[in-house]
C-alpha cells in the first residue's frame, strides 16, 4: 500500500521553477521534467524504504533521495507514519544541500 506524497511549499516552487526553466529551453521539456517528477514520486510512494538514505543527513531524519533518470535533479523526502514529505527537488550539481534547513 503507498503512501499520499505532499510537496512542501518550498518544493514546490523548486518544482515549478525548473519546469518553466526548461520549457524556455524548449518548449515541452518542462512537460517531460514534470512527468519525469511524476514518475519518481509514484515510486517513492510504492517503496520508500528503496531509495538510499541521504548520507549528509541526520540519520534519525529518516531523509531519502530518489534520482531523475533523464534530469540532474534528486526528489528529497522523508517518510512519515501517513505520507511521504517531499522536502526538495535538488540539482545534482548546483547546491546539492541546500535544503538542509528545512529539516
């Protein structure tokens, strides 16, 4: 049985933020970003306990990543009891950590 995945406000904005990015790269891209997002989340919410833990986090965090398999960006998220917190979308290469705050 999955778990309702639930975007925090922050990874949200990230979210769209590098949709329209890549859209004004070319235009559809950004719509395959979003399905690429799509794709993760619904693997995350089937098995979280899949996805390597987040080495640079608190362990007792419980913090996951999930890598895009076409995009240089990682679905960071935490499993609670009745969903799965999805904290960030982070860039592979441009501050990878930055989230860490929110935590």
């Amino acid at each position: 049985m999955s778990k309702r995945p639930r975007f925090d406000r922050e990874a949200e904005e990230e979210l769209l933020a590098a949709a329209s990015w890549y859209d004004s790269q070319r235009p559809g891209l950004g719509v395959e970003l979003l399905e690429a997002i799509d794709d993760a989340v619904a693997r995350v919410a089937e098995a979280p306990t899949a996805f390597t833990p987040d080495e640079n986090a608190p362990a007792q965090l419980g913090v996951r990543r999930c890598s895009l398999r076409r995009f240089p960006y990682s679905v960071v998220f935490v499993e609670l009891a009745d969903e799965i917190r999805i904290v960030a979308l982070a860039h592979k290469r441009r501050r990878p950590d930055f989230w860490r705050g929110r935590l």
